[in-house]
C-alpha cells in the first residue's frame, strides 16, 4: 500500500515539474478551472489605472469578515502562518502547492523539509512586508508556479505571509492580473469578496505599475491587429 502511495506522489510530482518547466512568459494564458461565482465587469477599453489613492479607498472600504485561511479563487487559498503550520488542516484542504511569501531565518522558516512528510510542493519567496521591499521581480515567477499547479491533477495551492493581507495578497492579485487577465480593479474586487486584503503601499504602487504594463501591452496587441 505504502508502495503504492509513493508511486502515484512520484506521478503527480513529475507531471507538476514538467508543467512548470514548459511555461514562458507568454504563456500565460488563463487556466482551465472552473469560474469564480461572481466577477465584477469592467469595461476593459474604457478602463484606466486609478491612482493609489483610489486604490486604497477600495482595500479599505466594507471589509469582509477574515478568518486565517480564505479560497479566493477556484483552487487558490489565501492563509496566515497559522494555516501554513497546520499540517492536519492543510491535509483536509488537500492542499498540493505552497507559496510562502514571508520565507527566511527571520521569517516564517518552514520550507521543504517541514512539509517533507506531506504530498506538498513549497515555493518559498523571502520578501519584507517593507513598502520599499521589491516584491515585482517575483510577480511573474510566482505566477507561473501558481498557473502550473492549478493545472495539475488535484492542485490546489495556499499562498500565505505572517498575516495573509499584504504579501500572499500582493502575489495572487498579481496572478489574477497576468494570468487571468483581470484589472487591478477586478483583481482586488474579486478577492475582497472572500478575504480582507491590504497590500502595503509599495506593494500597491508595484501592482499599479503592473496594472499601467499589462494594460499597454493589451492596446499594442489591440491595435496591431486592426493594421
């Protein structure tokens, strides 16, 4: 039985690498799950990046009640370190992926070998919840990861910091935006309906720079097809 067991987490393990591995940037294409129940529409041709102002006024406004650990979006958890801890919790959750954006010595040192006896993958990504913390190099890696392991059989993936608010938050907003093409706006609005989120300020310019790019670059693709 054992035998078995090691067997079909070989599978599964080598199956998730090999998605992984084969994406590129441009690649980045929504997967296939299943939709979420409520997506907020925003007219994409008429939209503009709001100042951060605005963008804070959002996060703040009519929070929803947060407990540790909230699914976002199909397949993809929000948590604290509490949840990352939780072994039994994470095994009923049938959690398969772990992004632990609050990784480090100084942090929340759990790693691979923590979850060695669980059929877990761990990203770590060590990163200050610090406004003057560069989070945006790790937005496209981090994404590719998440995208890979919701396309693998049985993947569900946590992302989680110290408090699940600002650095798990900043990375699955970023997600949402380049692999499921939402807004910034949208982004944020369709988490809020699960989690209480509140990116520190430099995270939120980052994904506001983020938001003006993807945008840009959808005009470019836009209007080269209209040549």
């Amino acid at each position: 039985m054992t035998f078995c067991l090691n067997r079909l987490n070989n599978v599964f393990f080598l199956y998730f690498r090999m998605a992984w591995v084969s994406l590129h940037k441009d690649d980045l294409l929504r997967p296939k799950i299943r939709s979420a129940s409520s997506l907020p529409s925003q007219k994409q041709s008429n939209y503009q990046t709001p100042p951060l102002e605005e963008l804070q006024r959002l996060l703040w406004a009519h929070k929803p009640s947060t407990g540790h650990v909230n699914e976002v979006w199909p397949n993809l958890f929000v948590g604290d370190v509490y949840t990352a801890r939780d072994k039994d919790q994470l095994q009923q959750m049938g959690i398969s992926n772990i992004v632990n954006a609050a990784a480090g010595r100084f942090h929340i040192n759990t790693g691979a070998k923590f979850y060695r006896d669980l059929p877990v993958d761990y990203y770590g990504v060590e990163a200050d919840d610090d406004p003057n913390f560069d989070l945006s190099i790790y937005f496209y890696p981090v994404a590719r990861y998440i995208r890979a392991a919701l396309k693998s059989p049985r993947g569900k993936v946590l992302v989680h910091c110290a408090m699940g608010i600002s650095r798990s938050a900043t990375l699955v907003l970023a997600f949402l935006m380049i692999c499921e093409s939402l807004s910034l706006v949208d982004a944020i609005q369709t988490v809020r309906e699960h989690r209480a989120i509140c990116p520190n300020s430099g995270f939120l310019r980052q994904l506001r720079e983020l938001d003006i790019r993807l945008r840009r670059e959808q005009l470019e693709r836009t209007d080269s097809f209209r040549l």
